[in-house]
C-alpha cells in the first residue's frame, strides 16, 4: 500500500503508519524547514524508507494514480482561512480548493481512498463533493464531543454524485477526544485503514 500525507508538518502519524506496517509512505510540505525536521527526526528514528519532500498541495508532483491512500488531517481547513462566507466563499478559495483535490483525484488509483480529517461541515463542504470534475462517493463521521472533527472518506470511481445526492455518515465506533489529544493526533491513530473497506 502506497500512502501520501499532505502537509505533514512535524506529525508523527507517518511513523505510526509505518509501525503498523505500511512501508511505502511519502509525506509532503510546502514549508523547506518542516521537511528538514521531519527527515532528521525520521532519520535519527531508523525510519530510512518514508520519503518527505518539499511540495505544494495545490501542484502535487506525482503521476496519475500512484497513490493507495491519501491523507489529510486539517491540511486543507488552512485554504479556508480566508474564504469569507463559508456558505459562499470566495472564487479563489474555490480555485485552491479545488486544485488540490484535482491532485489528490489524479494521484489516487482507482477505487482508493482519500482520507481527510477537518473541521469542515458537510453542509459546507457538498459542493466540493458534488463537482461533476470528480468520481467520488463520500462517507462521513465525526469525532469529538462538542468540538467535532469530521472524518470525511472520499471514494475515488464509485460514480459521480449528482447534485441533489446527500452523503453518506457512516457508523463508526465513537472515540472520546481528551482536551490534549484534540491538539495532537492520538485519535488518527486509533483508527484501522484496514477497516475502511478500502
């Protein structure tokens, strides 16, 4: 299995990933100084097989559908930041949105997943979901309690959503979050990708 994390920053989670087994693992950061981090800290771990690079999201430098899996843990809540109306956000917030996911579509191998872990709503992110540019098919779930994230599964080629078509949440164990996992990633962590019906 082939995984991509975008935006790693200093996350450990490639580390778990590959703890539990997943060997072939590219992570990928805009900024020059996290990617020097995380290779001195993989390196002085032994972790000698995760490739980190130096890459912007929104131009993803891989060929089409190399990736099994990709992964984003509130990477893509940062094009937001400025988007105005989150029920109407700007045109440009739109054009960065969606060349990202244009990369991710492109990079992921047909009926593999793209895993995105954010604070976006559902109702917020369906014209996302919907555009007729994508085959996807989303589910859906949440984590938290009062402070929700989502755990959005975007399904690459089970068929283009129409855009009157709901998504899909789907039942998931509930996962307490503790206040100091909420700033870290323990709750990644506590979920299978074996599990995902991948």
């Amino acid at each position: 299995m082939k995984v991509l994390e975008l935006g790693c920053g200093n996350s450990q989670l490639c580390e778990e990933l590959y703890k539990d087994g997943i060997t072939e693992i590219t992570c990928i950061n805009l900024s020059s100084v996290a990617v020097e981090r995380m290779k001195e800290r993989l390196l002085s771990k032994g972790y000698q097989g995760i490739k980190v690079l130096e890459a912007e999201m929104l131009d993803l430098p891989f060929s089409e559908e190399c990736f099994d899996v990709v992964i984003e843990k509130r990477t893509m809540d940062v094009l937001f930041v400025d988007s105005g109306d989150p029920w109407n956000p700007q045109p440009a917030t739109v054009s960065k949105v969606m060349a990202m996911l244009e990369g991710v579509h492109k990079a992921l191998k047909p009926d593999d997943i793209f895993i995105s872990i954010t604070f976006g709503q559902p109702h917020l992110r369906r014209p996302f979901f919907h555009n007729p540019k994508f085959t996807w098919s989303v589910e859906w779930s949440t984590f938290g309690d009062g402070f929700h994230y989502f755990f959005y599964i975007w399904r690459k080629g089970r068929g283009t959503l129409d855009a009157g078509e709901s998504t899909e949440k789907i039942e998931m164990p509930s996962i307490s979050l503790y206040q100091e996992e909420s700033e870290g990633e323990d709750y990644i962590f506590r979920t299978s990708i074996d599990e995902l019906d991948c």
